[in-house]
C-alpha cells in the first residue's frame, strides 16, 4: 500500500510548494491584507488532519479457488476461506488517501497489509475453523496493528504540522513585508 516515501518527505515538498505560492502572489493580493487569515488559509490547505479509527469493525468472510500445495510438494485446486475486516476511519477526504500512501517514520517502518477503500481501512486474512473467540482474537489484533499503525504517523503528522506553521508564519510575514516595501517604492515613484 505504501509509496516508499515517507509522512515526512510529503513535508519537505509542500512547503517547498506552500513557498512558491506565497512568492508568487501578487503584492496587491487581498490575501496579504490579513496575515493571520492569509496564514490560516495556507495552514487548512496543506495541512494532514490527524487519522483515527472510528466506530465498530466488520467483518465478511470470503472463499475462492486457488492453486495451493496439498502438503505432498503438489499443486491441488481448493477451496480458501478469507476474512475481510473492515474498520472506518476519519477523515474520509482525498487526504487520507495520501496520508496512507505514505510510510510513517523512516525509523518506525513496519510494514502493514491494509489499504484504504470508501471510508474504511481494510484487510484481508486468510480464515481458519476458528472459535467465536479466536476469530475475534484476530479481530483485535489486526486493528491493534492497524492503531499502531496510525499511531505512527499521526507523530509525524503533528510534528509535520507544527513546522508547517512555524515555515507559514515566516514566509507570510517576509512576503507582507516584501510587499509593504514595494508599494512604498511605488508610491515613491510616482512623486
């Protein structure tokens, strides 16, 4: 499911991103009446909102034919029973999408068989002639795996975000003052 890149390298890009588009906002932009405004616009845009799981889990087991080893070093058609275990998440914008295409901290990395889809983190496992209780065992440890996981980059996601603002309030406040300088210089010139 994940990309390879990190929570922290998206980051590095879109404040690199969030740079230019304060550059290159004209220095008679209404944006740049308001700092705090201007700042709190940029902040909602490139900002990742903290994921959490949210409600009850589902599950819905599943069979389908396959190719499998009889134990004998043969290749026998049977049938295999799965489990798909569906747990909803907020928040459920595009952003989540990115969020988990992304590996939390490089220093963390686990990797985890979930994927997004409509809502819900989903995984699927292979069922066994499981008890209540031992399919509920499972259950529990998939989405404990799956909390660790979300655990994991939320940090990076409120460390990203702390210095996102941090870099929102210096950029914002050079280009007012880059833009206050130039309409003096304008005024100036036209005396």
């Amino acid at each position: 499911m994940s990309s390879g890149r990190f929570v922290t390298d998206y980051y590095r890009d879109v404040i690199q991103e969030m740079q230019e588009e304060v550059t290159q906002t004209p220095d008679d932009s209404s944006r740049l009446n308001d700092q705090q405004q201007y700042e709190d616009y940029l902040f909602q845009k490139y900002a990742w909102p903290e994921v959490s799981l949210s409600g009850n889990a589902t599950t819905e087991p599943f069979s389908r034919k396959e190719e499998v080893d009889d134990g004998w070093g043969h290749r026998v058609v049977d049938t295999v029973h799965y489990l798909i275990i569906r747990q909803p998440v907020t928040p459920t914008d595009k952003r989540i999408s990115d969020i988990l295409s992304v590996n939390g901290s490089p220093h963390s990395y686990q990797n985890v068989d979930f994927e997004y889809k409509q809502g819900y983190l989903q995984q699927v496992i292979e069922a066994g002639d499981w008890s209540k209780e031992e399919k509920d065992r499972r259950v529990k440890g998939v989405i404990e795996k799956m909390l660790e996981e979300l655990r994991r980059r939320n940090v990076d996601i409120i460390s990203g975000n702390k210095e996102l603002k941090e870099e929102i309030s210096k950029i914002v406040a050079w280009k007012m003052q880059d833009a206050e300088k130039n309409r003096r210089i304008q005024e100036n010139l036209k005396k």
